[in-house]
C-alpha cells in the first residue's frame, strides 16, 4: 500500500516506519468516516490503552524500586490519562493526519482533547501489532521520556489537592462554575471559576471544561499554599 506523502512525514515524527501501512491507516480513521470496508479505531484505542498501561506500569515500578503501590498509582495516572495522550499527540502532530468525518472537521475535531488521546492510543495499538511489544515500548518510551522524568511533579491532580486541602479544613468540597465563554463553536474557550466555603476563589480559562477547572484549582491551590 503506497502511503501519501502527509502520512510518510507522520511516520517521520513517529519515528518508526510501517511493515503494514493499512494498520496505521486504521489508527487514524475515527467512526465519523467509518464505512463497512474502511474500520474506525475504537478497536485499535482498547489495546493501546493496554499496552501504553503496561508500558508505564513496569517503568514506573523499575525507576523507583522503593516507591509504595500508594505513591506509583498517581503517578501512572498521570502518565496514561487522557490529557497526557492528547499533548504527546499534539507533541508530534497527530490531529494534521486524522481521518474525520465532514461534521468532526466542522467542528474541530483535529484539536479536541478525547479526540486526539484516543487516536494515539489507536497508534501505540498499530506499532505493536505491526512490530511487537518491545517496539512498542521503545516507541512509547521515547515519546514519554520527559513525562517519565517529571511525573512526580504532575502525579497529583489539583482538584484533587485542592479538594482535600479544603476537607482537612472542615470545609466542603470546592465548587466550580463556567462564568464565561468565548470563541467560535469549533474553538471555544472557557473561563471557570473555582470557590471554597471561605471566601477564596480563583479563574482559569482554556480549551475544555476540565482543562479550566484544573487550571483554575492548580492556580487557587498555589495561592493557598503561598498564604499558610
């Protein structure tokens, strides 16, 4: 099968080059497009999603031998979760090659967050079926790396923080607001607002929902901290 020569460069960024094309093909093609002769990647989505865990999974338990199954849980959520898939898509580009239907392109699905995590999970599916897990996991390492090196700082999930912080203050759980929005259906941005029971209350815009609360909670939660 002879490639086109966006999805060559695509191989390129990867880093890894297919045996079987059609594979890759897959991985890109979302279900607005799907036909009975050209399948979608939900498939594709399932085992990489696996893969990808177990990739992260035994190179989290080899780089910290000492770590407590306490302390490697957030940080292998923070490394699989759909955030982290959707900026290393971003990372190399992904959204320029996926394959979407005229109402995703519409409404711009290139850049949406599920969209992108999803199709990445679908390619780290496609080089392990096209090459074997070891390939695989060099693959994922290598895009991974500098994640792997700083998980600790990104581990904790600030709403989750910040929801704590304020229960080991006698205070309810923080509550979150969209007070605003801005920009074309397709490209929207969102402004949040985070407050607490004591009056402290922060704003973050971006791209999502939950991007703009966690923005908005890492944001208050600094402040409080800065505060004791």
């Amino acid at each position: 099968m002879k490639l086109s020569a966006d999805i060559k460069a695509f191989e390129g960024r990867l880093g890894y080059h297919f045996t079987k094309p059609e594979i890759l093909l897959r991985a890109l093609t979302h279900s607005s497009i799907s036909t009975a002769t050209r399948p979608d990647n939900q498939r594709l989505e399932f085992l990489g999603d696996r893969v990808l865990g177990l990739v992260m999974s035994e190179a989290l338990f080899l780089a910290d031998r000492a770590a407590s199954e306490g302390q490697l849980a957030p940080r292998f959520n923070a490394l699989v979760r759909k955030e982290t898939c959707a900026d290393v898509a971003r990372q190399i580009d992904l959204g320029a090659v996926l394959k979407l239907g005229r109402s995703e392109m519409m409404t711009g699905g290139r850049r949406k967050e599920a969209l992108l995590g999803d199709a990445m999970e679908a390619v780290i599916a496609a080089v392990y079926l096209d090459a074997g897990f070891e390939t695989a996991r060099a693959f994922i390492l290598r895009l991974w790396g500098a994640r792997l090196d700083s998980v600790e700082e990104d581990a904790r999930d600030p709403k989750t923080s910040l929801q704590e912080w304020a229960q080991a203050r006698g205070l309810p759980p923080p509550k979150y607001e969209i007070t605003g929005r801005d920009g074309p259906d397709h490209a929207p941005k969102f402004t949040i607002e985070v407050l607490l029971d004591n009056g402290a209350r922060e704003t973050a815009q971006a791209k999502s929902k939950r991007q703009g609360e966690m923005a908005a909670a890492k944001a208050l939660l600094a402040r409080l901290k800065e505060s004791e």
